[in-house]
C-alpha cells in the first residue's frame, strides 16, 4: 500500500521526479519561536494570517453540514482521517523515510488520538521533487512553505511533508556550543490541511502527537507564561484551558525532576511555585523517565470541539466510507 512515487504536477517535475525514480529504484517527515531557542515546533499567528492571505476563507458546503456533524458525532465506531506522506527528497542524495517508521508514527498517533474516536489511515507515501528543507520552508515567515507547497495539498487530506534539515544547525564559538534545530511546524487551529515534520522526527513519542495537537486547535501549555499558577483567567490565560497547570515554559527545564516528572523552586510573581504538567505533548519539556505523554481532558475536550468545526469535519469518514 506504501508506494513510493512522485506526482508530477507539470513538465519540469516530472522530468526531475523521473530521474529520482531512476536513483530510488537503484537505491531502493516552530513559528516564530516563544523562546529565543526553539525547541520543537513553529506555529504562530503569522501562519494563519498567510494561510488566510492565500486560501482566503471557504464557504461551508452547500450540503447539510449540520446534519452531517450530528451523524459524525453519533458514530459508534471511529472516524477515519486519511493522511498522505510526501517525503521532500534532494535528487542527489534523496533521504526516504522507510515504511516501518511511518507505521510506527501511524501506531503513535491512533494511540494518542483514540481519545477523539479518530483514527489516522496512511493513505500513500509520496516523492516531492521540489526539494527545500525545513529551515528553508520556515525562513521568512514561512514563505516559501505558502508559497511552495500548501497549494499542492490535498482537500480533505492531511499531507504531511517530511523534510531534511541543513547541515550546518550546530556552532562552536570561543565562548559557547550548541544546536538549533526545529523538529516541526503547522498553524494552529487553521484551515491549512498539511503539517511539516522533520524526517529525524518522524519515529519520535512526542513530536508528531504535537503538532498534529496543534493542527487540531491546541496551543502551547507556556503559551502567555505569566499566567499565574492559580489558574485565575484560565480561559484566557496560558493555553486558554483550565485543567492544564500553569507552564512557565523549558527555559525553566533544569528546574525539573524528571524521573519525578516535577518542576522545583520556580515562582510566579505571587510566589506560588508552579507546577507544570511536564509530560504534557504541547509542552517543551522533555520526555520523563516513569510518565508517559498525555493531553488533559480539558485538552481532548478542545480537540473534539475542533475537529467537529467547519474547517475540520470533512476531514471525518465513517466505516462505510472508506
Ligand atoms: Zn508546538
């Protein structure tokens, strides 16, 4: 069922993608950050401002939508979301990520969505010839992400496009080492239909459940951070859901037991210490050594909400629909 191939979508790449066929028969998936190092993912309100710049807002279907939502929330058994896989390879040294890892992010994914009675079907993984990689497609506010790509997604569809990173993300300087590297990126509760996740990533417990949070309308935990650890304005304050613990954000993470999975010692400005949910999938923090990663049900509860919504419920097939 996984095949690999390109779709042409004119002269040019179809020459291009006829040629890495050649080599692949040979041979046989952040925003402006919230901090200064962006730890995982992009998602920002920039992208849905381009998004609507570019796709403008549809029309509900002319069809009985609201007839059709009560029939899709009334299923017994789980909605199907159908996803297609594009892995964004360079013709000289094309990087495809193999079928057992694609299943096991399908694995991860139906695991920690069942929640929402949805479950996710690997429709076809695909070639895109037209080769950027992830720092290219986030640079200049996404430019070339809008510009490139999303007009190649397909309706009802979520594609997720796997990319490659640069090779030069890590520094040594006389005074300082380290790395910068974004794992991932969507707009958050937009009418886009494609994530971006990086080839890396794809196998990770974390990164893909994350941004397809996002894509389902869930922000950042540390989201407006000075939210105080009381929960007053929980609705909006931090990532407007209550029952997810104030998160001052991983600039805190040495902060953090993480065979605990506790945050120590960090105060608001009332001097009530927080408590973060480390484990949470839209936090920053890393992974704890005895908890596995959750969404609150306030969380779920949101999600559901959204992918209900007119800009997510065509996404839903039933069982006969399939
Ligand atoms: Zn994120």
């Amino acid at each position: 069922m996984l095949q690999y191939h390109s779709q042409p979508r004119d002269n040019s790449r179809s020459k291009t993608a006829t040629h890495l066929m050649c080599i692949l028969w040979l041979l046989l998936l952040c925003s402006a950050c919230k901090t200064s190092q962006c730890g995982e993912c992009g998602n920002t309100d920039v992208l849905n401002d381009k998004e609507k710049e570019i796709i403008g807002t549809p029309a509900m279907d002319a069809d009985n939508s609201e007839e059709r939502i009560a029939i899709l929330k009334g299923s017994d058994s789980p909605l199907t979301i159908d996803i297609v896989i594009w892995n964004i390879a360079a013709i000289d040294d094309p990087v495809i990520v193999r079928d057992d890892k694609l299943n096991q992010m399908l694995t991860n994914l139906n695991a920690a969505y069942a929640p929402l009675n949805i479950q996710f079907r690997l429709l076809d993984s695909r070639i895109y010839t037209d080769y950027f990689t992830f720092e290219d497609l986030a640079e200049d506010n996404y430019e070339k992400y809008y510009y490139n790509i999303i007009q190649h997604n397909t309706a009802n569809t979520i594609d997720i496009y796997l990319v490659d990173h640069n090779k030069d993300l890590c520094f040594v300087t006389e005074n300082a080492r380290g790395c910068t590297k974004g794992k991932g990126f969507t707009s958050t509760g937009g009418w886009t239909s494609s994530i971006v996740i990086a080839k890396d990533d794809v196998t990770d417990m974390k990164v893909p459940i994350h941004e397809f949070g996002h894509f389902f309308n869930l922000e950042h935990t540390f989201k407006d951070y000075n939210a105080s650890v009381d929960a007053a304005n929980c609705e909006i304050l931090g990532d407007s859901v209550c029952d997810t613990p104030a998160d001052p954000g991983d600039g805190f993470g040495a902060m953090v037991n993480y065979t605990d999975c506790e945050m120590h010692g960090v105060y608001d400005i009332n001097g009530q210490e927080y408590k973060p949910m480390i484990n949470n999938y839209m936090a920053y923090f890393g992974a704890c050594f005895m908890k596995p990663y959750e969404f609150t049900d306030g969380q779920i509860s949101r999600m559901k909400t959204f992918i209900y919504s007119e800009k997510r419920y065509s996404y839903l097939k039933m069982q006969d629909e399939l």
